[in-house]
C-alpha cells in the first residue's frame, strides 16, 4: 500500500471523527436542559 495514499486515508477519518465530537459535545451542551425538560415530563 502507498504510503501517501494511507496517510490520505488516515488524514480524512481523523477529520471526520474530531467534527464528530465537537459537533456532538456542543449539541449535548445546548440540549441537556431540553432533555432534562422532556425526561421529567416523561417519569410525569
């Protein structure tokens, strides 16, 4: 396997997997009130 063709590869699931949790920690840090908010209502 070409070297250049795997760091390519590497390089793009990298990416992929720290947009990942960035995108996931700031939706979790917007809608944990909202969630909280729909749990009590649920156990209500």
């Amino acid at each position: 396997m070409n070297k250049d063709v795997f760091l390519l590869f590497f390089n793009a699931i990298l990416s992929v997997v720290l947009a990942a949790i960035i995108v996931y920690r700031i939706l979790k840090k917007e809608y944990k009130p909202k969630i909280k908010e729909l749990e009590k209502k649920a156990k209500g």
